[in-house]
C-alpha cells in the first residue's frame, strides 16, 4: 500500500506550491481566517502538508457553513450552550482547522449518544417477547 507524498499530492492537484498557496489565500478571507502569519514570511514558507490540510479544511467549512461565526454558531448549538457569552469569546479567538475539529468531535459526540439511547428499548422488547426463564432455588443457608 503506497501513500503519496505531500509533494505529490501537491503536483497533482495544483501543479506548483504558488498555485497552493494562492488557493489557500484565496480562502482565508476575513470570514474564515484569523491573521496569525507572519506578514514578511507569508504562506509561502510553510510546509505543503499542512497547505493541502487547510485548504481542505477551508473548503470544507465554506461549502458547509460559509463563515467562522456560522461554524462557532454550530458548535454552540451542539453543545446546547447558545446563550454562554464567555465560551463565545474563546471559540472566537480559535483558529478554523481547531473549530472544525471541535465541531466534528462534538456531533460524533452527540450522533453517539443518540443511537446508545435506543439500544436499551430494543433489548426491552427482546426481554419481553421471550418467556422468562425460571430461576434455580435457592440454597439454604447453613447456620452454625
């Protein structure tokens, strides 16, 4: 089983390391980026791994949320915590690839839970279609 490269991967769907990184700027908009780069080093330094990562990440929130403030909005709605001003403030300060992580963790969280929540009624009506096998007899205690 062979896995390609970063590079290759890279050649392939871009051509060049400019064109990535062109891409990945063309998604970093006000709506989804927070500024933490290095102005004189610009994307062009980091490393294609983590290039081809964010872009995946960014086209991914942006065809299924649009924005960072939908997906931190998401995020709250999974949690049920909507009206929690102070965890608000601190997804904001989040990066976008950290948000969609969150996100993902918390709805596989959710998603899990409601098919656990099923599971005991369908054993419940296993149990109460079969005839209840008899319990053996006690055994006497000895006292001495």
């Amino acid at each position: 089983m062979s896995s390609k490269t970063p590079l290759a991967l890279m050649k392939e769907k871009f051509g060049d390391k400019a064109k990535l990184v062109e891409a990945v700027e063309k998604l970093t908009g006000e709506d989804l980026w927070v500024a933490r780069t290095n102005k004189s080093k610009g994307l062009g330094h980091v490393s294609n791994a983590k290039l081809l990562r964010l872009h995946g990440i960014f086209t991914e929130v942006k065809g299924k949320f649009g924005t960072r403030e939908k997906l931190i909005d998401a995020i709250l709605e999974i949690e049920k915590r909507t009206k929690d001003a102070g965890y608000r403030q601190r997804l904001l300060a989040w990066p976008v690839p950290r948000l969609y992580d969150a996100y993902k963790s918390t709805a596989k969280r959710a998603g899990a839970s409601k098919p656990e929540a099923a599971k005991p009624a369908a054993t419940a009506k296993k149990t109460a279609a079969a005839p209840a096998a008899p319990k053996p007899a006690k055994k006497a205690a000895k006292k001495a």
